[in-house]
C-alpha cells in the first residue's frame, strides 16, 4: 500500500531541505506505478534520520489543477462545490513553485475558469515561491485575455517577482496586444 503524504514541498523549501542534508543524507524519488518517473506529477517530502524521502501521492489533491488547465469550468465548479481549496498550492510538479489554480488559469489562457476561481475567492495576488503572481504567469505567456480579466479584476501590476520583475517586465517583446493592454492602462485609455 502506498503511503498517503500531505505536506507537499515547494522548489524554494526543497532547496532549503537538500542545502541543509549532511552529505551522507539519501535523497529518494518513487516512481509511478509504472516504474518510471515519467508520471512524475506531485512532490511530497516526508523526513527521517539523514533521508528525504519524495513521494507522488495521489487523489483527488491535484484534480483541481487538472480541470484549470483544460478550462473545464463545469469541472472545475463542481470539484469547488465538493471543498476543493480556491487557494491551495499546486501538487502536481516542483517546477510549479507553489502556483495556486489561478495561477494555472492564467498561463494557460483558462479566462472562463480564472473568472470562476475569482468569483470562488481565489487569491488574485497569490505569490508562489519565487514570487511570480498569476498576472506575471498571464503576462510570462503571452495570454492577453486572462491578463485582462486579472487587471480588471483588481490584480497589481506593480508586484514584483524574486527577480525584480513585475508583470509588464515578463510581457514577451512581441506580444503588441499585451504591451498595448498596459500602456492603455496607464494612460487610463480603453482597449
């Protein structure tokens, strides 16, 4: 029987972990059922004497995210109806840092689900790890809809990530409807 974890460790607290093993500490990665880590989706940590152990656990923790990514609002608003957290942090990989849902619909152009996220209570500023907000993940992809909807809704354009960056600093130089978005935003013009 596999065993079943509930902390699950962001990239900045793993860092932290691993920074602070002696050298003989063993650092373990179990595999999917498959063997292979080619599933690999979710990060646990559970510690002992000189061992970190990660493991993958599995239900319905990570459904959420699933349903944000593929836009499935009708999903989405039922897994919310049953107490999925609004707010929780992604499980699915390290390299999410602690992403919430809204997050994961911003990204990924998910404007139907972020709205509903947002009207459930998500946290529209919510910082992962390193910092990034889900306007800086909108912005980082290009996604001008989820942008818009997230700067109407309220989110500050101002916040910076651990880099220094805020969310016009991570528009990519070739998305002219985005840096159209926020110039129009700061000379109070409408697009």
């Amino acid at each position: 029987m596999e065993p079943e974890c509930e902390l699950v460790i962001n990239v900045g607290e793993m860092r932290r972990i691993l920074a602070n093993l002696p050298d003989s500490a063993l650092v373990g990665f179990a595999t999917s059922r498959d063997g292979t880590l080619a599933s690999l989706r979710t990060v646990a940590a559970v510690s002992k004497p000189g061992l970190l152990l990660l493991l993958l656990p599995e239900g319905r923790r990570a459904r959420l995210f699933d349903v944000v990514a593929e836009n499935d609002v009708v999903a989405a608003k039922s897994l919310l109806l049953e107490g999925a957290d609004v707010n929780a942090r992604d499980p699915r990989s390290p390299l999410n840092d602690g992403a919430t849902a809204l997050t994961i619909a911003a990204e990924t152009g998910a404007v139907e689900v972020l709205r509903l996220l947002l009207a459930q209570g998500a946290d529209i500023d919510a910082r992962s790890a390193s910092g990034w907000t889900p306007l800086m993940r909108a912005c980082n992809a290009g996604q001008v809809e989820t942008a818009r909807a997230l700067l109407e809704a309220g989110a500050d354009p101002e916040l910076r990530n651990a880099e220094g960056y805020s969310a016009f600093g991570r528009i990519p130089g070739d998305c002219a409807e985005l840096l159209q978005l926020f110039e129009d935003r700061r000379t109070g013009t409408r697009s």
